[in-house]
C-alpha cells in the first residue's frame, strides 16, 4: 500500500506547522551557494502545500523567515527577499487554481516594499478562496508575537477596552497573530535540528513535535505523508491519562 492510502482521513492534523530548515547545507554539500539552496526549496514548499490540500488538512503554516534571520549576511538576506518576490508572483496562479488562501504572520512592515507590496496583491487575491489556508510567517518569531500582544492588550487595558481581571488564556489567544486558526497538531522540521527557534512558542504547547533529517530542498510529498502517518500512531494525552489506562480503570 503506497504511503498516501495509509494515512486516515478521518484523523487528519488540521494544521500542520513547518520549519523548513537546510537550505544552506544542501547548498554547502553540493558546493554550491547557499541561494541556490533556497531557490531549490521551493519545489518542496510546492509539495507540501499540495499534499496539504489533496489530503484535506486545512491551515498550513510555513516558517520561511525567522526575526532572526535578520541578522544574516545582507547578500543572503536580499536574495531571499528578491526569490520571495518572484516565487509569490509567479506561484499565486497556481494557488487560486488549487482553491488556496494566503495569510501572512509577522512583522509584515520590515520586509522590504516590493515584497510587501507583492504580498498584500496575492492574500487579497486569494482571499475568497475555501480550500488549504497557507500562513506564511515571514519576519516572525513567537517572542515578537507575544510582546506585540502584550503591548496590544496594554494599550486596551489603559482606554478602557479591556478588564485585566477578566483576561484568561482565551483572551491573550486573541490578540495573537494566530487567532484565526487552531494550535497546530503536528510540528514538522527538517534537516535534523532539534529545537524550535522561536516559532508559534504559544501555540506549541501540546502540539506533537516531528524531526526529519531530510534537508528541506530533498522534501517532498511522500515525506509529508511518512509524517502523517507517525502523528496518526501517536496518543495524544493533554495532561490526562491515558485512554489505555483508563480503560484498565474501568475493567
Ligand atoms: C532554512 O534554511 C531557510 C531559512 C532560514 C530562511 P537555512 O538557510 O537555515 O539552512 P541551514 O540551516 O543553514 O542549512
Ligand atoms: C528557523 O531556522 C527559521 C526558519 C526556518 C525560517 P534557522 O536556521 O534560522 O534556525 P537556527 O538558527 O538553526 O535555530
Ligand atoms: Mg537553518
């Protein structure tokens, strides 16, 4: 049986959270530079969001650049900037006929005009769209994410718009970058790097965390599904016990 026919579809993620990492060493390896490992990711970053959609899951979040990720070598920097451009323009055709959405998460007013200016065309663009929701977090990171909702719900608590007794953890939900989507069920990263480097660090806290050593040019589908397939065999257990156990409870 081919991997896509093992995944059930009646318990599918519906969001699934990416770090697409290893751009640069696929590059390295090859000897190349490391755009080019960034040019060829974007096959890969095609592939999921078609598998995404085939299968039926419905927001797809991709990592494609951290707050951090400022602190690069400005050549690498505006040739990332310069292939985001080009990839949204040339790829957003595509994702209307495939039914995709597109939102973006992150400090959207540091990236350069034309990326920006380019971005806002394809979201509005899509925006109708019912299939796949694809959230690209571009110039974010969760600890940006956090104290831009902090300050928010301080500037609402000093004009009298919001009760500090009342907030609770559906509060603060809301005034993050995410609120219009679930917590993701599965986190994927490729390239062997086990840490989250400041991603959706609120929306993480129960979320099953899969690592690949497969660099994140090298993806495809098939690796896609592999992750599926090993969140389906996992027991989710939020803080209680476990099913099994209480089944034996209650015998
Ligand atoms: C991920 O690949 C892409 C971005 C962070 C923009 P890297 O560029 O981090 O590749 P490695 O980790 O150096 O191999
Ligand atoms: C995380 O990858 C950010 C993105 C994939 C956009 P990094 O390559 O920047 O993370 P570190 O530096 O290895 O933690
Ligand atoms: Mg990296």
């Amino acid at each position: 049986m081919n991997l896509k026919e093992q995944i059930d579809r009646n318990s599918l993620p519906r969001h699934v959270a990416m770090i697409m990492d290893g751009n640069g060493r696929w590059a390295e390896k090859k000897g190349v530079e490391r755009i080019f490992g960034h040019r060829n990711g974007v096959e890969s970053v095609r592939q999921v969001v078609e598998a995404a959609g085939e299968l039926g899951v419905e927001y797809l979040t991709l990592y494609a650049f951290s707050t951090e990720n400022w602190n690069r070598p400005r050549t690498e920097i505006d040739g990332l900037m310069a292939l985001l451009t080009r990839s949204i323009t040339n790829e957003t055709k595509k994702l209307n006929e495939n039914n995709v959405r597109l939102l973006v998460i992150g400090n959207v007013s540091d990236l350069p005009k034309s990326v920006h200016k380019q971005l806002m065309q394809s979201v509005k663009f899509l925006s109708k769209n019912k299939g796949l929701t694809l959230v690209l977090a571009l110039s974010y990171s969760g600890r940006w994410e956090i104290t831009d909702a902090v300050k928010k719900m301080m500037a609402d608590a000093a004009s009298g718009k919001l009760d500090p007794d009342r907030v609770d953890s559906e509060t603060v939900e809301s005034y993050l970058a995410t609120s219009f989507m679930p917590d993701p069920e599965l986190l994927i990263r490729t390239s062997g790097e086990r840490r989250i480097s400041n991603f959706l660090l609120w929306q993480l806290a129960y979320t099953e965390l899969y690592f690949t050593p497969v660099l994140w040019p090298d993806y495809r589908k098939e690796h896609f599904y592999e992750a599926i397939i090993d969140f389906q065999r996992r027991e989710r257990r939020f803080g209680k016990v476990s099913g099994k156990s209480r089944a034996l409870l209650n015998s």
